[in-house]
C-alpha cells in the first residue's frame, strides 16, 4: 500500500501542482481589457493655460468659533440638527459655565451697597437734630462770656480801691479768658457743623465706589464673554461642541466652523513653477471633480502675495513634498450648479504661453489630483 502512494499519488499531486501554476502565470500575464474612466477628464477651454486643483471655501473662509476661556459648555444654541441654517451677526451660539462669575457679581453688588450709604449720609449733612444743641451750646458760652464780663469789671473796680484780693481778681481774670474761648469753641462747633461733608472724605469714598464699580463691569464683561455668539451673518457649517463637555483655550478643535455662504469662493493652488505664466485678473474656469459637464463660471478676486507649501497632497510616492503654490482667491458666479464647502473643483487659468514647441498642449492638461 505505501508503495502504491509513492509510485502513483505523489507524481499525481505534483503534476497537477505543475499545471496550476502555468495556468496561473498564463492568466496573470495575460492583457487585461482597457477600463473607462468613471468620468472624461477636464479640458481647459483656453489654448495656453495653467492647471491647478482648487477648494470651495466660503466668501468670508472658515471661521472657526472659539471660546474665550476654559470651561464646561452649559448651553449650546446651534445643536446638530441647525448645521445648514442662517445666523445673524449676534446670535447666541453656546455658552460657558458662568456660575461662578454670577456668584461674584452678587458679591461685588452687595460691598457696593456700603461706600454708596456713606456717600448718601455725607450729602444728608448737616443733620438738624445736631444743629440745635451746637447752637445751643453758642447761647450758652455766650451768657457765661457775659457773667464773666460782668465779674471782671466788677473786680477792675474794687481793685482801685483795695477792697479785693489779688487771688480773686486773677481768678476773675481767667474766667473771663475760660469764657472767650469756650465762645469760640462753640462758634467753631457750629460752623464746622453747617459745613457739612469734608470734601476729601467724600473723595475717598467715591474712590471706594469706582473700583467697586469697575469689578462690577469687569465680571459682567467676563459673563458677557461667556456667551459666544456670531461674529456675522453666515451659515453654519459645523457644530463639534455638545453641553456638558469641557473646552481649553485655544481648543482641541474646531467648535462650531461658520461661513458665509452668499458668494462661494474657489481657493486655487497655482504651482511654483507655473507663478511666472500667472496674471491677476486672468479669466478662469473651474469643473467639478467627477462631473465634466458641471462647469463653473469663475472671476478673479485676489491673490494672497505669500507662497507657502502645498498642504493638499495626494500621497502618490512620485509627488514632491517640498512643492509650495501661490493662492489664488475666485468667486463662483451666482445662479450655477450647487457647491459645497471643501469641494474639490479642477480650475483652468488662461497663462501667458510658453516659448517652444509642443509645449502649449501640455499647459492644458489635467490638473494634479
């Protein structure tokens, strides 16, 4: 029996391992049949053009709203269910977490109550109540001035005559002095009283109310800041943000992304190589990716005079990642086929031609994907 395998089975297996493998090779080697594109690839509609890929972006770019400070959103106003729908320029989009500066704000309204008492009571000076008795206290000092008078000329005369001792016309004396000063004191009492509020003492109390003050507006700044809202009109584009999640400054991530849609631009990458056959104001044309016959009708806006590197890569091993593109800002014409932002769109740039032969079909061939 194990004979029998050896002799005929394995010759068997191998020779049919052999046929497998020379069908294999045949197959693989064998021409596979030609694959149409999904779509006919762009023509540019100029002789001599410049080729380049370009993005749909909103007329006022992306604005990526951020938050002013760190903290846990309380609210949001622009959930996910509103992404596509209009705000206008001051409309709530989602607040932060303000608990903490309201119980502040509290704080600082009740300290002010104090300084605003004490400005109130300097005003309400002088009180009649405090009046009456300083005045009666002039009344007073006014009598004892006169009996003192009286006393003192009563001792100037018998000091004539002797008939007095000298302790008792000194003490005479000195009442008479204790009572002018007494006056005075009393006159000055009154005045002082009817003056009423020393001025700096009412200066250092409204200083007490400023600062007081300006912590209050400082706070209701902070909880004004606390609620974002919309810097213009716009569209929104995308919301990242849910309550009850934290955020940093700067943030993690784009929380809400908003952009005004009402004029769509195209931002094209016009290659380094391809900026000296560039001219501002050159007509254009722009197809979208996947549709040949969506053509759009683009006009010159700007050029952002800063070439910087490309950033849109396709990941082929052949491409250069050192290449740097020049900017270049269209807008979309209004009334044409619907684009969405992030929309990749093959643009065409009439350029200046290039000198030598053969090369003006080459300026005409498919933008880099």
């Amino acid at each position: 029996m194990i004979r029998f395998l050896r002799n005929w089975t394995l010759p068997v297996i191998s020779l049919a391992l052999l046929l497998f493998g020379i069908t294999h090779v045949l197959q693989a080697n064998r021409d596979m049949p030609s694959v149409p594109p999904p779509a006919p690839p762009p023509r540019s509609p100029f002789g001599d053009s410049i080729a380049a890929s370009g993005l749909i972006e909103p007329r006022s770019e992306n604005i990526s709203i951020g938050s002013p400070f760190s903290g846990v959103i309380q609210e949001v106003f622009v959930n996910a269910e509103k992404v596509g729908s209009t705000v206008r320029q001051g409309d709530p989009l989602f607040r932060i977490d303000d608990r903490h500066l309201r119980a502040q704000l509290a704080v600082e309204q009740a300290l002010l109550a104090t300084p605003r008492a004490q400005l109130q009571r300097l005003d309400a000076l002088p009180r009649p109540e405090e009046v009456k008795p300083a005045e009666f206290r002039v009344v007073a000092a006014q009598a004892r001035l006169q009996s003192a008078n009286d006393a003192f000329e009563r001792a100037m005369k018998l000091r004539q005559n002797a008939a007095l001792p000298e302790a008792e016309i000194v003490a005479a004396i000195q009442e008479k002095e204790f009572a002018v000063a007494e006056l005075a004191r009393a006159e000055s009492e009154l005045a002082l009283l009817k003056a009423g509020a020393w001025v700096h003492d009412r200066h250092i109390i409204e200083a007490d109310v400023q600062a007081i003050e300006a912590r209050i507006q400082q706070i209701q700044t902070e909880i004004d800041r606390s609620l974002v809202r919309a810097p213009l009109d716009g569209v929104v584009l995308q919301v990242n943000i849910r309550p009850g999640e934290f955020v940093g400054t700067p943030a993690s991530k784009d929380l809400i992304v908003l952009g005004d849609m009402g004029q769509p631009h195209v931002r094209v990458d016009v290659d380094e190589n391809d900026i000296p056959r560039f001219r501002p104001g050159s007509a254009a044309s722009a197809i979208v990716r996947g549709s040949a016959d969506d053509r759009l009708e683009i006009d010159f806006v700007r050029v952002e005079p800063y070439v910087i590197p490309k950033q849109a890569l396709t990941g082929n091993n052949t491409e250069r990642v050192d290449t740097r593109v020049l900017q270049v800002i269209f807008a979309v014409r209004p009334n044409q086929t619907e684009v969405f932002v992030g929309q990749q769109v093959d643009v065409f740039i009439k350029a200046e031609p290039i000198a030598g032969p053969g090369l003006s079909e080459a300026n005409s061939a498919s933008p880099p994907r």
